[in-house]
C-alpha cells in the first residue's frame, strides 16, 4: 500500500509492526488496523476478515489508543 510509505513511518510496537487507524472514501474510520512493514495489512482488531478494501482507505494515522494497542491471542490474522 503506497498510503503507508506516504503517512509512515509508524511507532512500531514491536519490529517491523504497528497499530494504525484507517480512514476510508465513506468516512469510516477502522482503529486496531495492524501493519506489517513494508505495506501488508495482517490484521483488524475484532474482525476475523478484512473489513473493508484497501483501495478505499484515504488516509493511515496512529490514534493515542493505537500507541498503547497490543494483540492478543484472540485476534485472527491472515496474509492479505
């Protein structure tokens, strides 16, 4: 996804992976959003599929809540 070279680099949690929120062309906004460096999406908190499709997310920041975010074993991830 270019958008995360664009608004990155992000304050990583652990190397190479961090908690962003997505805004989207409807104005939808997904918080909980992990990112694997470089550009993959691995997964969405509370969702077990992608949410949404990538080619609508318009803008990628890092809330105050997704500096202190960490996963859990009950998160789903995928290889997107």
């Amino acid at each position: 996804m270019e958008l995360i070279t664009r608004y990155g680099p992000f304050t990583e949690f652990k190397q190479d992976a961090a908690f962003v929120t997505v805004e989207l062309l409807s104005g939808v906004d997904f918080s909980g959003v992990l990112l694997l460096y470089p550009n993959k999406i691995i997964a969405v908190e509370s969702y077990s599929e992608l949410p949404f499709n990538p080619e609508d997310v318009t803008h990628i920041y890092q809330s105050p809540d997704d500096l202190i975010r960490r996963s859990s074993s009950d998160w789903v991830f995928w290889n997107s």
